[in-house]
C-alpha cells in the first residue's frame, strides 16, 4: 500500500478506531489493487487468504449447484466480504467476482485473526460488520418467504432510493439479469415485476428507476416495520 493510499484506508469503518500501531500492522502486511470487471476473486470452497475490502466498484457474491448459479449479494463500498469465512478460518460459501472496475484492499486472514485478538477497536468492528451482516441475511430470508415478486423488488428499490441520497431515484448498478437472480426471479420475472409497479407509483427508464408516488409504493411494497435507522 501507498503511503498516500493509507489516510483514506484508515477511515474506513473497520479500520478508524484502531489503535495505530496496529492498524500500521494491518497496512503493512496489506495490498490495495485495482481488478478489471468479470474477474474472479475466489471460489466457493477455497479458505479464505485474505479479507477483500471493497473501496471502490461493485461486486457479486454468488452461489453454484448443480451447473446452475445465483446471485446472493451485490456488494457496493465500502464494506468487507466475506468477514465470517476469515474469521472462523472456514471455506467461503460463495464465489467472488467483480462487476465493475473494483478498487480492493486485500488483509491476509491470519493477520486479521492476530490482530483482532488484540485490538478492542478491530474486535468491535469485527463484530459490528457480523451482526449487521446477520441482519441483513434475516431481512433477505423475510423478504423471500412473506413478498411476492414484485414486493420484493419494490422494497428492494425503496431502500436503495434511501441509500442513495433519498431523491426520488434509483440508478440500478448491476445488470437487470443480476437484480432478478438476487430477488429470486427469471428475467422475465422481473420485467412484469416493473411492469406491476408502473402502477404502483413507479416509472422506469433504462436502468433509472423514479419514484413518482412514495405512498403508493409503500403501501404495495409494504417496507420492513422495523428499520436499522430506528435500533
């Protein structure tokens, strides 16, 4: 890593509460790298080398059975994938790759094991990113067991409109293909899913979606009751 690399890597919410010995440790063993679009990081089955943090560009975490695949997570930054796998020293439970031009930082997983043994800061971090992440695969679980189709990609839209600035729209950054594997749909799924909310308050164009009437959305979306902003 740069030394000009290392303020803005320090910032990140995994890093800025460690003691700075040790998070000097964790740079000096780390790298920063640039990866191309469609390449693979690692597979289903390998253990893990190092903790990928995604500093910039978008990823896809996905599984394989049986000679067919599906998207489990789109993983935007910054934030670190998969932290459960380096921290139990267990086989990943997906695969890896990018879907942009991605800005990673690679941490080998046994320096993180070392040092989260020893800095309170990285431990609580640590843990913070595990339960959010356990939340979010019980939203995920919810979501595909109480929603229809359409619901759910409804809901999927209201909490990225909120994550990206609460305009009124959205940008979708992967592919529609990926947005239907992720929600559990075929293509064509998705399409009367859109088709569905052009009547619920929704109008698309390309991949800009705009919400033209939130309440409507909401009351067919039925958004989750119980919001991380509200813990």
């Amino acid at each position: 890593m740069r030394p000009g690399e290392k303020p803005e890597i320090a910032h990140l919410p995994l890093f800025r509460e460690m003691e700075d010995a040790q998070r000097e440790r964790i740079f000096s063993g780390s790298f920063l790298q640039v990866f191309p679009p469609q390449l693979t990081l690692f597979e289903m089955g390998q253990r893990p080398d190092f903790l990928h943090v995604l500093v910039d560009g978008l990823a896809e975490l996905y599984a394989t059975s049986a000679g067919r695949d599906t998207t489990m997570r789109i993983v935007e930054p910054v934030t670190s994938f998969i932290l459960a796998a380096v921290v139990t020293d267990m086989p990943y439970l997906m695969s890896a790759r990018t879907l942009a031009s991605s800005r990673i930082l690679l941490v080998p997983a046994a320096l993180v094991r070392e040092v989260v043994k020893e800095d309170c800061a990285l431990m609580q971090a640590t843990m913070r990113e595990l339960a959010l992440a356990y939340r979010d695969l019980v939203r995920a679980l919810t979501d595909m067991k109480l929603r229809q189709s359409a619901e759910r990609l409804g809901n999927l839209l209201l909490q990225q409109e909120i994550r990206q600035g609460g305009t009124g729209r959205v940008q979708l950054k992967a592919e529609k293909r990926l947005l239907a594997s992720l929600l559990g749909m075929t293509p064509e799924n998705l399409s009367r899913a859109f088709a569905v909310l052009g009547g619920h308050g929704l109008e698309v164009d390309g991949a800009t979606v705009a919400i033209t009437d939130r309440a409507a959305l909401e009351a067919f979306s039925r958004p989750d009751p119980v919001r991380d902003d509200m813990d």
